[in-house]
C-alpha cells in the first residue's frame, strides 16, 4: 500500500490597508467555522457598482485577522512543528499571495528585536536553538571525550538562495549563478561555477551553508542575505522580489559539516584524474585505428595500444572513486550513529514571488509602475513555477505514484524536502483587504482552496 502523505495544510492572513492602498475602500469579508476547518467569503462594489462575491470551501486550518501579531501566527502554525523536526524530520512552509500581501512580513518580519514582531524563520531559529541547546550532553571528562564533545556540538547550518528563471542564485556567495540539474543519482543537485584549484583539481561547490552557533549570529547571517534579494517593478508592488527565496535551516554538527567537506574534497580529486583516464582511454584507442578513403576504420597495424598506461589511469580513477565513497559513506554513518535524533532535521521556508495578475482593471492603473518587456517575461514565468508548485502539492497529496518536480526549477530545489519522512507542509495565504485588489485576492484564495480540497484539508476521506 502507497504511503498516505500528511495533510497540507492552508493558512490564510489579512493585512491591514497600508499607505501603498492609496484611498481604495476595504473589502467585505467573512469566516465561517465548519467541523474541522473555516471557509472565507469576500465581496466587492467597488466596480462598477456592481456586487462580485466570492466563497470558498471549507479548506482553511486557521485564518488570521490584520490584528494578529507574528508572534501568534508562529505560535498556532510552526511551534506545534518543533518536535517533529527535533525528531529528525523536514517541515516545509510556504508564503503565497500577490505582491505586497505580506509574504516578507510573514516569513522573516520587520522589527527583528521584537519577540512578538519576528517572522516565521526567525522565530523558528530562536526555538531550535533553544531546543538544541536543551539537550544534556553525557560525555566523560576525559580529553579524548572532550575532542569528540566539541564534534557533537549542534549548531544550525542555513542556506538561503533566490530561484529564478531557470537557474538558482547564491545570496551567501554574492549571489552566484548556480545551476539546478538532475544527477545520476535521482538527485537534484544545485551546483555554482566550476573551480579549478592551483594542483589540478576541479571543484563544484553546492549552495554555501553557513553554520551558525547562536540565535544572533543566526539572525545576522539571514537577515544580511535577505537584503541581497532581487527586487524590480511589480504590477502591485513596487519593491516586489522577483524571485523565490529558498531558506533552508539544517540541525547539524560539526563531524557532520566536516564529513561533507570531505566530500567536497574527494569530489575534486576525482574530476581531474577522472578526465584523464577518459582522455588516455580514447586517445590510445585512436591510435589504433586508421581511417579508410570509403569512410570505415581498420585496425592499425603499426600501432599497439599502451594498455598499461590505460590501466594505470584507470586504477588512479578507481583509487578516488573508492576514497570518494568512503567519504559518502562517512557522511551517511553520521546519521547512523547519531546521539541525537535531530541531527538532520530541517525548516524549511519559502517566500513565493509575488504572482502576477494583468487583469485588474484600470481601478488603479494610474498608480501601478509600467514594466518592461523583461519584468513581464518574469512575471510569466513566476506563473509559471507556482503553476507547478500546485500540480506537485496536489499530486502528492492524492498519493499519485508519479509526481512532477521536473516541471519547474522551484519545484526540482523543494524535491528532497517534499520527499522528506516524519515531515509536515503548509502553506500561508498572504491577502490585502484593499477592494482594488479583489481580483489578486480571489486568485490568491483559489489557489489556496484548490490546495486545501486536494491535500484533505476538507477532511474527506
């Protein structure tokens, strides 16, 4: 029988109006509490004169009004989530709504000193840490024990980059191109540029992790690389970021980090001495062929292959390849023979491009920035990935055996996350109240609901 996956939950939160809602009235609103989840209604005048309404099932876990503070949307939607990561799963959160509904606001916050005022990430970083930090260290007193103590302290690693376009960009490495491809191994893999290193070695280095020991070097680390983020003209928003931002928070330690540079290492011995083995193999093989006026190849009789220097490259190849799985296998025995059952266990939060709605009419034209020809390509394609997001929610959700992560780089990056066991996902609605905007607004709710009913937020069966 196929693994029924956890239900994906939906969340919906109203911002208040803001400056950015020029004089535009507020919509009318409503929540209806049904047996297990609510359901929203909105209405509008504002066009026309005319009454447009909308409502949708009964899929939202929990709906928060423009009042609610940080500190309670955590409380209700990530705290409960802290032991399954102190367990050793990934919990997934996604922030969905047009620009300017307070999806930044939501995941990362404003006034980052404030408790009550951090977002999602930062509070979540704030309660690891304070989890990890709980935890009783047994170790002996003895040296020898204090060197393996100090390899089994457990910090926080956070990667955090932008995908955007085809391609995913670094915000750790002064937000170098990498690219998202699919291995041998099944794997995304999201690499940067190659480097060739002073004794011949190739080095691709994955996206940068920086471990971080405190809560406040946490906060400083991310909120640095969220300042970094790609921002453009948006239909709605005029500081709209036209990118996904991916952060990733990893409980690790440091035999851990220094098992997976390990890896790196070996992997770069190999590319060199990989490619001459390669390289010796055709060329010897070459040699021994001749090529006939009528275009076919004939054994040269005036050239015997050098068969020792083949193997002799070939053994090299097969040295790192060995030194290579060693170092793999190093690392998959740190989770094997882990003290602690966090070790591994992982956040995960993802701030959605703003989508993209053309249809609003002229309600508020005079006040949206023009585009250009590029910002609207992206705009599409932002679409685009959220468009595949949906089509992989839903289909893990209805426990289909093929699911399409192929579809978008977004949802290549999110696959390992998705696949994670003793997980959970959810996503955020972020909504205005502003009445120009009810056609952004019921697109954003449609979505939500779509995802709900799919994912048996409904509660059917």
């Amino acid at each position: 029988m196929a693994e029924r996956h956890s239900l994906f939950k939906v969340y919906a939160r109203w911002r208040p109006l803001n400056a950015s809602d020029s004089s535009a009235s507020e919509l009318e609103r409503g929540v209806a509490r049904h047996e297990k989840n609510h359901s929203i209604s909105v209405s509008s005048t504002s066009s026309s004169n005319r009454l447009r309404t909308w409502k949708s099932g009964a899929s939202f876990a929990e709906v928060f009004s423009e009042c609610a503070l940080n500190s309670h949307v955590f409380g209700s939607v990530v705290a409960p989530t802290i032991p399954q990561v102190m367990n050793g799963g990934t919990c997934n959160f996604f922030a969905y709504g047009h620009s300017g509904s307070g999806k930044t606001h939501t995941i990362v916050g404003y006034n980052h000193e404030e408790e009550e005022y951090l977002g999602m990430c930062l509070a979540a970083a704030r309660d690891l840490f304070q989890a990890v930090n709980g935890i009783p260290n047994s170790m002996s007193d003895r040296p020898e024990c204090k060197e393996d103590e100090e390899k089994e302290e457990l910090g926080v690693v956070v990667r955090l980059y932008e995908v955007r376009g085809k391609c995913a960009y670094d915000l750790f490495n002064n937000g170098v191109e990498c690219h998202v491809r699919e291995g041998a191994d099944g794997q995304t893999h999201v690499r940067g540029q190659t480097e060739i290193l002073q004794d011949g070695k190739v080095r691709v280095r994955p996206i940068v992790a920086v471990p971080c020991w405190s809560f406040s070097e946490f906060r400083k680390t991310v909120l640095s690389g969220f300042n970094s983020r790609t921002t453009g003209s948006s239909s709605v928003h005029d500081e709209s970021s036209r990118a996904h931002a991916v952060l990733e928070l990893e409980v690790i330690n440091k035999a851990l980090l220094e098992a997976r540079d390990a890896v790196i290492e070996r992997e770069s011995e190999l590319v060199p001495v990989g490619k001459r083995a390669t390289d010796v193999h055709i060329a010897e093989h070459s040699k021994a062929l001749i090529r006939q006026p009528d275009g076919r190849y004939i054994q040269n009789p005036e050239y015997k292959v050098n068969q020792a220097l083949i193997d002799t490259t070939e053994a090299a190849k097969k040295e790192c390849e060995v030194r290579l799985q060693a170092a793999q296998d190093a690392v998959a025995n740190c989770f094997k023979t882990r003290r602690h059952a966090c070790l591994g266990g992982k956040f995960v939060f993802v701030d959605l491009a703003g989508a993209e709605f053309f249809d609003q009419g002229t309600a508020n034209s005079a006040l949206r920035p023009k585009q250009t020809a590029q910002e609207q390509r992206q705009g599409r394609q932002i679409n685009t990935d959220l468009f595949a997001l949906k089509e992989v929610i839903r289909a893990r959700a209805a426990n289909q055996a093929r699911i399409p992560f192929r579809a978008s780089p977004l949802t290549m990056v999110l696959r390992s996350h998705f696949l994670a066991t003793n997980g959970c996902s959810s996503i955020m609605l972020t909504l205005s109240p502003s009445d120009a905007q009810f056609v952004a607004t019921v697109n954003t709710l449609k979505y939500g609901n779509l995802i709900g009913e799919a994912g048996g937020a409904t509660g059917k069966d």
